[in-house]
C-alpha cells in the first residue's frame, strides 16, 4: 500500500539519527500500557496473532494519528481502528468514554455486533513450507516488479522497477500481501536482495548497499 508508513527514500526528512545505547523501551509508563493495548486489541479483532494485519492497520491511519501521537501512540491508534475494523468497538465509543471520564455528559455509541474474520493460523510463527523449488539462485540479477499494491505490501515503494543481486535464498514464509487482509497464508520463499543505493536513488546518491527480504512474487529475472 503506497502510504504513509513507506517513507524510505523520500527527500525532506533530514539525515537518520541513530538511538543513544541507553535509550529505554518505554521512556514514560503510558508507553507500556499503550504497547499492551495494541496488542491485545490487535488479537481480539484478528481473532488470534495477525502481525501483517496490525501493519495494514497502521499503515492505513491518517496523518495526525500516525505521527503527531508518536510511536506507541500510533500502535494505539492501530489498534483501536482494528477494533473498529471487527466490530469489537463502534467509531467514536473511546472518544466519548474520554470525555464522559473527564466529567462531560455524552452518550456512548451502543456496543455493535462484533464480526471478526474466520481465518485461522495454520502453524505458530510465519515459517512455512512449501513443494516447489525456489524460483532465483544465489547470484541471480532480479527486478522488483514495479506494480503499484493497493492493499498490503512489503515491497518498498523505492525498490519498486529497480534491479538487485540475490544474496541468499531464504526459507518460505507468510506472503502478507494475503494474510494481512484474511485471504490466506499463500507462504513463498524469500530472497536477500542486495540493491546499489545508486540504483535506487540515482548517480548523485551516496555509494552504499542496501539489502532487502523480498518474497518471490515481489520479483522477476532481470533482462
């Protein structure tokens, strides 16, 4: 999904700042609850453990709820719209218990019907295993294809059109352009694509290598 959340190698972000080594996980407690929470919602609406699904939530927020309330705060706010998304909770039934509990009188949406997908893991974790053999060798020049996704994708948009080299062949896992919205596991291997930054960004990008996991459907054998 060409979105919000696919920022690489967009201009006008400035340089990338690594984390001070003593950085804490959660720098104030709301942070822990707020993780904690989106988890569970994400669970509950899913029906069990869909992370793909979480990341479709995330990447489908608008702009002030994807930055302006910060990390944990977007995983919040995923959360929440999974819920909406099932019907564990209507739109608007967490603003209006806010203000109700900062002594206002509003009136709470009634709980809807909730109808949460009939999808179903079928093994712990993403790792799967399938009959064929993979489609690219080690070595092999690939193309990302250069589609644009409307659903859910793990295919950069900067590497969309833009030829690499395989590294390594990895095992097959979860595709989650189809988990993500229920429709399948549809598990293929993965490849280690490694990228020239040039490639990707053009002669004046600073030389460097970019290595990227990419599921075989995201690929085809370059010319």
């Amino acid at each position: 999904m060409d979105g919000l959340a696919d920022l690489g190698g967009t201009p006008g972000w400035g340089p990338v700042h690594p984390p001070p080594p003593d950085e804490p996980v959660f720098a104030e407690p709301w942070q822990r609850r707020a993780f904690a929470l989106a988890i569970l919602s994400s669970r509950v609406a899913s029906g069990g453990v869909n992370t793909d699904a979480f990341r479709h939530a995330l990447e489908r927020l608008d702009r002030a709820a994807y930055f302006d309330d910060g990390y944990y705060g977007r995983w919040l706010n995923g959360g929440e719209l999974m819920l909406h998304d099932s019907a564990v909770l209507a739109p608007g039934a967490i603003d209006a218990r806010a203000r109700n509990l900062r002594g206002e009188h509003v009136p709470e949406p009634p709980s809807p019907e909730p109808h949460r997908p009939d999808y179903a893991p079928t093994a712990e974790g993403s790792l799967r295993s399938v009959d064929t053999e993979p489609a690219f060798t080690v070595g092999e020049r690939v193309r990302a294809r250069a589609a644009s996704v409307p659903g859910h994708t793990r295919l950069p948009r900067y590497a969309r059109g833009h030829t690499g080299t395989v590294q390594a062949v990895q095992p097959a896992a979860v595709l989650p352009d189809t988990n993500a919205h229920f429709q399948g596991e549809n598990p293929q291997y993965v490849y280690s694509v490694r990228f020239d930054s040039r490639e990707l960004w053009g002669a004046d990008a600073e030389p460097f290598a970019v290595t990227l996991e990419m599921y075989e459907s995201y690929l085809e054998a370059a010319a």
